[in-house]
C-alpha cells in the first residue's frame, strides 16, 4: 500500500513506513564543548586543603588546571601554574564568568572563544554548577578531526565543482603543464594519466591546485563569484595546512592560538563560500 503525503511517497510493508526521506542523506555534524571536555565525575581534583598535593598531581599528569572540590562537593576554586607548564608554583583562582561556558556551547563557538580570548581552557557550566572542563589539548580528538574535515571537504568539493562548470580541464591541463618542474602540479597530472584519464582532471585537485584556477581564469567569474579571489591566496596557505594537519589526524597539532586562528578563520569563510560556490 502507498500513502501520499504532501509530495513524499510512503510505502507500508510488513506493517514498516518506508520514507522516500530514508534515501537522502542530510549530514549535520553536531560537536559540543561537553562531548570533547571532561566531565566533572570523571576529572582528577584536589581537595585545596594541600597545595604540594596539587603540586604532584599537575607534574604527574602535566596539568595546568585542576579542580578544588569543596567540603560541599562543589567546584568553585581551582589550581593553575603561574606558567605553562611549569608546576614551581601555582595560583588559587575562583572560578568566575571569565573562566566558564555553558556546557552545551558547540564547536563554532568554542572555538571563536578560544580564538577571541586567547584562553588556554573554560570550566562548563550549566549555569548551576560546574559541570565539566575544555582545554585547547582536548582539540585533538576524533570528533573535532571528523567535524574538521567535514568543512574543509565541502570546500575543495564545492569549489571544484563550481569551477569544472566554469573552466575546461583542457584549459586546466594546460595551465598545469606549463610548470613542468614543479612537483606538485607534475603529481596531480602524473595520477591523472596514471589513472587512464578516466575522471575528470579536477578530482585530482586539492587546495593548493584550486588556489591557481581561481588565479588564473579569475575573467571567468561573473558577478558575487568574483568573491572567490578574496580566498585563494588562503588556499594556498592556511587552507592548505590545516588540510596536512587534519589529514594527518595522529599527530597532535591543533593546539596552538596559531592553529585555533587558522580554524576560527577557515570556519568563518567556510559559509561564504559556500554561498558563492552554491548559488543558483
């Protein structure tokens, strides 16, 4: 039996409701500050009652932060080094709204946090309690790497796109062979005929490639799409570093305000290119 709803077909079988809706895939990659922090029932914390106590626990587990828990089981003080990572000496702070975001802040926002207030970390709050921690270090993890290469992926996949309707691979192609010599426009024709020439020249293109169509054949973009040579020198660059470091996920390389910067910025531009590159 079909039943027609609105202009989607369902199908009951076996008493099951099958969706033409089951068939498209819609990603939304959903990351949060709580998901890739510390929650509080797990976290190692002093009593405040010791600071050579806290003192051995940073140096031992080389942290820079660690929780005071009170008489009452509250965390509203904490220990931090007076240097990064250096356990010498440490300071006894109050955990206020300068230190803290609500637990559920997602990864866009965490990350302009980060960027904006070049904080090193923020307790997680659900505006009762101290819930949880994030730090920079918990920036290399899986989730984050996933969301990561979700955005810069999209980007090389739509601009190319956007560019293969716009200029020949012929034109491409000869472009590239003019800088016979340089090894990483050689390697990018070198798998295209190693491949027989069976996809198209721009499935070989990564953002670095795609940096030089723009350059070159900018006369073929009309209008907002001229909009694309305010990124492509940024291809060539922080875009392509972040694509090495993402691509590269064992290696802990995203901890740093330079790295968060590059993120924060990569994630900014990402909407507007999109917008360029996916207008009708």
């Amino acid at each position: 039996m079909q039943i027609a709803i609105g202009k989607v077909w369902l199908q009951k079988k076996g008493g099951i409701m099958v969706s033409k809706s089951d068939f498209s895939y819609n990603i939304e990659i959903k990351v949060t500050a709580a998901q890739i922090g510390i929650n509080k029932w797990d976290w190692i914390f002093a009593n405040g009652k010791s600071e050579a106590r806290a003192k051995r626990l940073m140096k031992k587990h080389k942290f820079d932060v660690l929780p005071i828990k009170d008489d009452k089981g509250q965390f509203k003080e904490y220990y931090s080094t007076r240097i990064w990572n250096n356990y010498d000496g440490l300071n006894r702070n109050l955990i206020d709204s300068t230190t803290t975001i609500y637990y559920n802040t997602g990864l866009r926002e965490l990350i302009k946090r980060f960027n904006k207030e070049s904080r090193h970390y923020y307790f997680l709050t659900d505006y009762e309690e101290i819930v949880g921690l994030v730090s920079l270090a918990n920036l290399s993890c899986q989730a984050v790497y996933n969301y990561l290469y979700y955005i810069i992926s999209g980007i090389e996949t739509s601009v190319s796109s956007f560019l293969q309707e716009r200029v020949s691979q012929e034109f491409v192609i000869s472009e590239f062979e003019k800088r016979e010599g340089t090894d990483h426009y050689e390697n990018a024709i070198r798998r295209f005929n190693a491949d027989s020439q069976e996809h198209s020249f721009y499935d070989y293109l990564d953002f670095k490639d795609l940096a030089l169509v723009i350059n070159k054949f900018q006369k073929e973009l009309r209008g907002d799409e001229k909009g694309l040579l305010n990124f492509y020198k940024k291809f060539e660059s922080s875009y392509n570093d972040l694509r090495i470091k993402v691509m590269h996920p064992v290696r802990t390389l995203l901890t740093t305000h330079e790295a968060i910067s590059q993120i924060d910025e990569l994630l900014d531009d990402y909407s507007s290119i999109m917008n360029i590159t996916n207008k009708k």
